[in-house]
C-alpha cells in the first residue's frame, strides 16, 4: 500500500467540495492507494513518469493530480480541482 499525503495547499480546494465530490474523492484515494499508477500521465512526453492525475466524480467534473514517489511507497497529492 502506498501512504497518502496531501499537499497543504489543497485544503481550501477540499473545503470548497460538496458531499458527493467529497465521496468521489475519496473514492480515488481508496485506488491511489492501492493502484497509484492508474491515474493518466501529467505530461504525455513522459507516459512514465511519476506525475500523473486522475479524473473523478460523476461526469468526471474533478481533477486530483498527484506524484508518485515509489522509492517511499507514497502519493503526494499536489492538486484537486472541481468544475461541478
């Protein structure tokens, strides 16, 4: 399992979230720590590297980016974004 840490930053983004945003995102947690390389490429030229991010939510109105660091098993979450 890969240990989850948000990014500071991201907790104006999270209080921002309604409830069914909120359990979406969580939902993506669930996976991230389990499968963090699920999520698409950041950057295309890099389909390997270790920023990516994942969609979320119904109609896939939210972005969570994040970086996987294998070496310390973790996930940093660097940013969460809600169109809804």
């Amino acid at each position: 399992m890969y240990r989850i840490v948000p990014d500071e930053s991201i907790d104006d983004q999270l209080d921002a979230l309604d409830h069914g945003a909120l359990v979406a995102y969580a939902e993506v947690l669930a996976l991230l720590e389990i499968s963090p390389q699920s999520g698409l490429p950041y950057n295309e030229a890099r389909p390997d590297g270790p920023m990516r991010q994942i969609a979320f939510g119904g109609d896939d109105q939210g972005l969570v980016v994040y970086l996987v660091l294998e070496r310390d098993r973790e996930v940093d979450i660097l940013s969460v974004v809600w169109a809804g």
